[in-house]
C-alpha cells in the first residue's frame, strides 16, 4: 500500500504548490493513481493551484473536491475567515480527503503555509495534517536562512506528534553559493531525518528531480513508455 503524504513548508512561498505537482505529475507518469488536494485555498492564486492538479489528473475530480475551503482573501485562513464571515468547515475537509483516499492509490495533501498557520481558533495546519493521519513532507527554500526555518519546522512537526517523511528543498533562486551548497547534509545532520531531493531553479528542469524523491518515497515503480 502506498503512503499518502501531507506537503507543508518552512513559510509561504517556498515552492509546495511546484513541488506537489512535480511529484503528482511523475507519479501519474509512471502508471499510478495519484491526486493531490489544496483543501484550503486563501485567495486567487491558491485556487490556481488546486486547478493545476485538476488539470494534471485530467478532470477526473471536480474543483471543489480538492479544494473544499475557498477564501478570497490572500491571507492566514483563520483571519481570511473572519473577514468574509464564514467558518471553516474541517469536517468537509476531511470527507474529501476519504473521498480521494478510498479511490486513489497516492493522495498529496498540501498544507496552507507553514504548519502553525491558524484555520480556526487554536486549530492549526499542524492539527489538520494529525486528524488526516498523514506523515508530513517538508519543502524548505535552498539557500541562506533555510536550516532555522527547516530545523524549526521539523521539530514543531515531531512536537505535534506529525512523522516527518523527509525534506525535499526547492531552488527557487537559481544561486550557487556555499549555503546552497551545504544546506542538503547540514541539514540531514540537524533534523535527522531524509533530505529526499533538491528541486533545481526553473520549470523545466524538476521532473528528474521529481523522480529520485519518487524512488525514494514511493519505490522505483515501473515507469510507462
């Protein structure tokens, strides 16, 4: 049985959404029955993301599926919320995701921001990853300051009881500097657990990446022609 994954990051910005799809696009590559979610989207772009991976998965599953909490606001969802008046619906949420669970082999779930991002009262991104009961994926940003978000994001996750899959980091600069550089093993050492992959800078250029996290994560499955 493959193992469904919660996909959160070090802050807003870091490259989940990219990340996400990369890994839903190779695995529905390689011949398996993977979606991904957005189960909550604050503002237009967060929306887009969730029509990327309806897009990627062919229109099987409506919008509204993987996507379950729209708010208009670009902003943390508990104040987003409060805003337009509305009150997150977690129970929602969680029928959608054992909506996709019970008909796809990998479901990707990808958090709003970092795991202390509030969606309601002292209801955090970090309770909704534990009710799913889904390991979490960290995707940090490659380059300086990278290790106290990451080393800060992966021991809050093991405080709230949340198993860390690994780390993937995201180049979202294109540099080549020391930091860069050393970021993968420093914080191997730190966290002690999996650096899975770095995703290098540019659109083009993560599918090989994507693959080895694949390898890794979810076994070197057969690939299509």
């Amino acid at each position: 049985m493959l193992q469904n994954i919660f996909v959160t990051g070090t802050d807003t910005g870091v490259g989940k959404t990219h990340v996400t799809a990369l890994l839903l696009a190779e695995l529905r590559r390689r011949g398996v029955r993977a979606a991904a979610m957005k189960p909550i989207a604050c503002g237009r772009d967060g929306r887009r993301d969730a029509e990327i991976y309806a897009r990627s998965m062919g229109g099987e599953v409506a919008v509204d599926v993987l996507n379950p909490v729209y708010l208009r606001h670009p902003l943390a969802p508990s104040v987003a919320a409060k805003l337009e008046r509305k009150r997150i619906d977690v129970g929602r949420i969680v029928k959608c995701y054992r909506q996709l669970a019970a008909d796809y082999e990998v479901v990707l779930v990808e958090g709003a921001g970092g795991l202390m991002v509030p969606v309601r009262g002292n209801y955090f991104v970090a309770s909704l990853a534990r009710e799913l009961g889904l390991p979490v994926l960290v995707v940090s940003r490659l380059g300086l300051g990278t290790i106290n978000h990451t080393v800060l994001t992966v021991r809050q996750a093991e405080a709230e009881g949340l198993a860390v899959a690994g780390i993937v980091l995201n180049d979202t600069l294109g540099r080549a500097g020391l930091a860069e550089q050393t970021n993968p093993r420093v914080l191997a050492e730190l966290c002690e657990v999996k650096v899975l992959g770095v995703v290098p800078h540019g659109r083009r250029k993560g599918a090989a990446a994507a693959g080895k996290i694949c390898d890794v994560m979810w076994g070197k499955r057969q690939r299509r022609a």
